[in-house]
C-alpha cells in the first residue's frame, strides 16, 4: 500500500512537471525578442543571457540560424519564467567552430545573446 502511494506521487509530479514545461514553451513563443526598444510603458525586471548551438553530423549540416533562434527560445523562456512579456535591447554574438566525427570535418555554430526582460504596464 504505501509503494502504490508512493509511485502515485511520483507519476502525478511528473505529469505536473510535463504540463508547467509545455505551458512555459506554448508561453514562450509569445514572448517579444527585439534588438531595439518598444514604444510601450514597461517595468524592466532583469537581465538574462542565452546561449544556442548548431553542429553538423554525418547527414546535416550546421545552421548559423538555428544556432540563433536556439538562443533566442531561451531567452524567451527566461522571460516567461521571470513574468515578464518581452527581451528589449538584446545583444547577439556567435562563433564557429570546426568539428571532426567520424573523420568527417565540419563546422558548429554558438550563438550567445542577452538582454532585459520588461513587463509592460
């Protein structure tokens, strides 16, 4: 009787932890990334930072821009998770790099990138 209760818990955690995540990412995608600033009132609430990667294997190969919209998913998930509705003033950075697997030469992309999640009034 107590492992039943036990894995109950444990199974209804879990399912709690799937639904908070699949909330946070659908929350996310509304979630404002600009370079600039928004002719909107708002409240900063902090600043974070992101990074996101690209690597080519045997049958891919690395994408610059996916390597970005990786960084920018986290800095929109970073905003959700401070309540806020927007990243203003981000900053981005990358750089490549080679790669060799398999003895297959290639190149992997890292995107770094940053700016101040805002609440709007």
């Amino acid at each position: 009787m107590v492992l039943i209760n036990w894995f109950e818990v444990v199974v209804g955690k879990k399912e709690d932890v799937a639904r908070a995540r699949a909330h946070a990412e659908a929350a996310a995608k509304s979630v404002l990334v600009t370079t600039g600033d928004v002719q909107a009132k708002y409240q900063p609430i902090n600043i974070v930072f992101a990074v996101g990667g690209s690597s080519g294997g045997l049958f891919q190969t690395a994408s610059p821009q996916q390597a970005f919209e990786a960084a920018r998913y986290q800095l929109q998930l970073a905003a959700v998770a401070l309540g806020g509705n927007a990243v203003v003033c981000c900053r981005f950075g990358y750089e490549s790099h080679a790669t060799s697997s398999l003895g297959c030469s290639g190149t992997a992309f890292t995107v770094n990138g940053y700016g101040t999640v805002v609440r709007f009034s």
